[in-house]
C-alpha cells in the first residue's frame, strides 16, 4: 500500500513532527515518544522524496 501526500499535507505533517519533536525534547523524558516522532520525521522525508 502505498501513501500519497500532497506537498500540502506534507508540509504541515513535517512542521507538525518538528513542533512536537521540540516540545518533547524541552521535557527531557520522553526517550521513547522522541524516537517514535524521528521515525515519523523519516518516513515523512522518504515518501516526499518518493514523490518527486
């Protein structure tokens, strides 16, 4: 299955991750909600470029 994301969608998922990401990181303890948002961070640049 594959997943298509206008660059719209693509975009505010991105900053969406990033914000998060950041906001877990200022807390300090949240190891495993802080990889979990990388890997979405990931598979978010991989189906972008995927697209391109």
């Amino acid at each position: 299955m594959s997943i298509k994301l206008t660059e719209s969608d693509y975009l505010d998922l991105k900053i969406l991750v990033e914000e998060t990401l950041d906001n877990v990181e200022s807390m300090c303890s949240f190891d495993e909600s802080i990889s979990n948002l990388e890997q979405m961070q990931e598979i978010l640049e991989r189906v972008n470029h995927s697209h391109q």
